[in-house]
C-alpha cells in the first residue's frame, strides 16, 4: 500500500509521459530483478521448510551465488541500456539497474520458510516508508525522474539489510562463500522456475513494451497506471502464495490434508478475488480519476478489463504453488511457455491496432488460458475441481454486489466502494458464508 502511494505521487507529479519512461524501465529491470534471484526462492523456502538445518548449510552458498549473478547482471543491465537506448530511458533504465543489489541478496525465502514472516513484513513495510519519505522530500517535478530510482534504490536496499539483520539476531550467518557441490543441486532444480518465471514476466508486462514500440511513452504512461492498481493486487496475491507454500509442504498428502488446505484456498481466494473483479470493473473510471487525477482517465477502460482477470490470476497462483510442492516445476514452466506464445502473438495482432484496451485484453484472455491448464494439471494430481458448493455463495453475493452497484450509479468511490462492501457483506451474512468464531473475529465460510 505505501509503495501503491508513492507511485500514485510520482505519477501525478511527472506526468503521463515521464511516469511512461518509469514504467517501461521498470518492465525490463523485472526480468533482470528475478534473473538476480536465481529462481531459488521458492525452491529454497520448501527446502528450508522442510528441514530447518538447510538455512545454516545451504544458505550462504545460495547467497553468495546470487549477490555475484546480481552484480554482473546490473553491470550487463547499465551497459547495455546506455549503448542501445536514448535518453531519458537509458538512463533511467541504468539507474534501476542499482536495485539489482537489494534484489538478488534478498533473504525473504528463509524467513518464509521458517514459517516466520513477521521481519520480512517489517523490513519491507520500512523499505517502502523510506522510499515513499525521500520521494515526498526530494521531488519536485519532471525533471526529478533520476531521483525517483534513487529512492527506491535506498529504500529496496535497507529492507534487504533488515531481513539480513534479521537472521544475525536470530544467530543466524551467512557469510560469504562458494560452495558449489553442495547448492549445485538446488540451482539445477531452480533453473525451470527460472525460466518460468521470466515466461511469465512475458504475460505480466509485455504489453508495457509493446505498447512502449508501438505507441507512445505517454500511452505506457495511462497503462502504468492502471497496472500500478493490478500490481498491488498482484503483491497481495503473492503474499498469499509465500505464505501458503510452507503450510501445503508440511500437510500430509497420504490424510488428505494437503488436498483440504488446497480446496479451502481456492474457495477463500474466489470469495475475495470475485467482489474485486466485479466491483473494480464497475468502479474503475472513477478510481483512476480519483487516485492518478484527471489527467489519467483513459486509464479507466484498460483498468476495467485487467481487472477482470484477479480471479483467474488468484486460482492459478494456488494451483502452481502446489504443483510446485509436489516437485512440478517443469511442468509449471511449460503450462507457463504455452501461455507466452499465445501472448505474444495476441499483443502483435492486438496492441496496434487497438492500444492499451487490446493490451488488457489479451492479458484477461492469458490468465483465463493459464487457470484453465492449471485446473487441468492440478485434477490430474489428485485435486480436483472445487465445484459450485464451495463457491455458489461468494459468487451469488458478488452478484448482488454488482447489481446494486450498478443501478446506484454512485458518482464516486467514496459511495461506490461502501455500498459494494456493505451489499457484498451483508449477502455473505445471509446466506451463512461470513461467521463469527472465537473471539468473534469474522472468518470466511465458504
């Protein structure tokens, strides 16, 4: 959320234009950003939380090897963006070539892993404080997009040494050190989500680059705007994943828990996902002119279709996490392959012609594609289809959510989102979806 606001700040200060240059830099780092982490954080949290003696034998190889990727990949990174682009987004790009440093060395996976999320909530949630004080402190306009790159430069790198600081207190090293027969075997077991994950950088943010090709860096402006609001649910989704891959490693597959804890985490998924599919279609003209100012309202429409896709994004995540505890990682990496190719040729056929509103659709048409072969992996490994008496009360309130909201045609948000929640709440209540339990804490019943 702090970071959400510090890009909303940002973009209304630097203009469509400037915040287009910032989001296209911010398309290529991505791919660099996961390259520095070797794809060894999900790997490495199941590794760690399977046996906890992992964090003091394998760790500071894993480390070590991804602090000396991050380093030649931030200089590959600044070098080639001053050789092969033009100003302003060469040096842009090789400004956010620095954050590199706070990514690879990013000891998130352990903290995870030990079922310990509390120091890399903190850490991040000071990272992204710092970074939102010294944009608020240091910006003054257009001219200041240097200055945005610092900022989240210092602020990615004290969350990083945080989690570090973290394991020191906790009497936990990792000093620096090659041992490569001992994490060989982990790299090589990483290199598939590796390839997965940079796959799916593809679907999450090509669009950004071809419309940056094919339009203009004030058009990849409007659609960084509307990708800053999917961002945020996307990081929430990942949160989510983190949390879960731990808990679905440790639960017994021969009891049939681990198939219960996958079952209830796509019903509580849909029940959240759904309501802001819906509600965020309906309201999304009016939240972009609220938060990114006038300015930014052809965001509205590409906004309202990206949207669409929360559902289907949520369902996916959940499923590859599990495919992922049960060591399917290549099979995760061709599902994700075939949804790049089917993306990419959508946005060459799409995005000239129709811009950022074909951009998002061929975004919602991918997500669609990967929950629909998720589902098809997934019943093939025993967990199969939650069917319509899990789900029939999440979607029967979001329905009526989105019926009120729109024959209320509230002018703003700041009735819009009210009536939906309350509506949305109070369906959930009546039909037994919502209870109380404990100490009278709601909890979702679905």
């Amino acid at each position: 959320m702090i970071a959400f606001l510090a890009y909303v700040y940002v973009a209304r200060l630097l203009g469509a234009s400037m915040f287009g240059v910032i989001g296209f830099a911010q398309a290529v780092v991505l791919y660099f950003a996961h390259l520095s982490a070797c794809g060894t954080d999900l790997p490495g949290m199941r590794d760690v939380a399977q046996s906890p003696d992992h964090v003091r034998t394998l760790a500071p190889g894993i480390m070590t090897v991804r602090l000396l990727v991050s380093v030649g990949l931030m200089l590959l990174l600044a070098g080639g963006a001053l050789l092969l682009l033009e100003m302003p987004e060469s040096g842009v790009v090789a400004l956010f070539a620095l954050t590199l440093l706070a990514h690879g060395p990013n000891t998130r996976f352990i903290h995870l892993g030990l079922q310990n999320p509390r120091p890399v909530a903190l850490s991040r949630t000071f990272g992204e404080a710092l970074f939102l004080a010294l944009v608020l402190a240091l910006l003054r306009g257009p001219e200041d997009i240097g200055l945005v790159v610092w900022c989240q430069f210092l602020g990615d790198l004290s969350a990083s040494a945080l989690m570090v600081w973290a394991l020191r207190r906790r009497g936990i090293d990792l000093p620096l050190r090659i041992d490569w027969e001992r994490v060989a075997p982990v790299f090589r077991r990483s290199f598939p989500l590796v390839i997965n994950i940079l796959l799916g950088l593809m679907i999450f943010n090509a669009d950004l680059i071809f419309l940056w090709a094919f339009r203009s860096t004030e058009t990849v402006g409007y659609y960084n705007a509307s990708y800053q609001l999917i961002s945020f649910l996307i990081n929430l989704a990942w949160a989510y994943s983190f949390s879960l891959l731990p808990a679905l490693t440790r639960a017994s597959v021969d009891s049939g828990d681990r198939r219960r804890l996958y079952e209830n985490s796509v019903a509580q998924t849909f029940a959240v996902g759904l309501p802001l599919a819906v509600g965020g279609a309906l309201l999304a003209p009016r939240i972009i002119g609220l938060v990114f100012g006038a300015e930014y309202e052809p965001a509205g429409l590409p906004l309202a279709v990206l949207v669409a896709s929360v559902p289907f994004m949520l369902f996916k995540d959940v499923g590859m996490v599990t495919l992922i505890v049960g060591g399917r990682e290549s099979t995760v990496m061709k599902m994700t392959a075939a949804a790049v190719v089917a993306n990419i040729v959508l946005n060459l056929l799409v995005i000239p012609r129709y811009g950022m509103v074909g951009a998002a659709c061929t975004t919602l048409a991918t997500e669609v594609l990967r929950a629909g072969l998720t589902a098809w992996v997934v019943r093939s490994d025993g967990f199969g289809f939650v069917g319509w008496r899990r789900l029939w009360k999440s979607a029967l309130a979001a329905l009526v959510m989105g019926l009120a909201v729109w024959f209320a045609a509230p002018t703003s948000i700041l009735t819009g989102i009210p009536l939906g929640v309350a509506v949305f709440v109070a369906v959930l209540v009546a039909v037994r979806g919502l209870r109380l339990r404990g100490a009278r804490m709601p909890v979702l019943d679905v």
